[in-house]
C-alpha cells in the first residue's frame, strides 16, 4: 500500500523559481515527484550507518527514488 504525507516547507525565492522554471520545461513532472525524488536522493546520499534498521531504510528510498523516476515516465 502506497501512502502519501503531506509537507508544508518554505523554501528560498530562487529555489522556487528553479522549480517553477523545471517543472514548466517537463510537463511529465510535477512537484510532489520532484520533492519525492530529491528527498529520496538525499537520504540515500545521507545514509552513512550500517545497521539492519538503516539497511532497510536505504532500500526504502531507493525503490521510493526509483518508483517514481519511472512514474513520471508513463505519463
């Protein structure tokens, strides 16, 4: 089962434009993919620790990355 979260953050004016800017030119795209793929990317980045626990979170935010890398493809 697929659950959602919803975030509410502030982010730089410049950012913002950024991703206004993207997400105009990739029509596929739309904003809840792009934060999900970024914070994804960023734990897996981030994920330093080799226990069982964190193991099974970096397997987590890969196939949340990768689920919705090939998402915005199909449409």
């Amino acid at each position: 089962m697929n659950t959602s979260v919803s975030i509410l953050a502030e982010i730089p004016e410049e950012l913002h434009e950024s991703l206004r800017d993207y997400l105009e030119t990739h029509p596929n795209w739309d904003v809840d993919q792009v934060f999900a793929v970024a914070l994804s990317w960023f734990l897996l980045k981030s994920e330093n620790a080799q226990t069982p626990q964190s193991s099974q979170m970096s397997r987590a935010c890969a196939r949340v990355y990768l689920e919705t890398l090939f998402e915005q493809s199909d449409g």
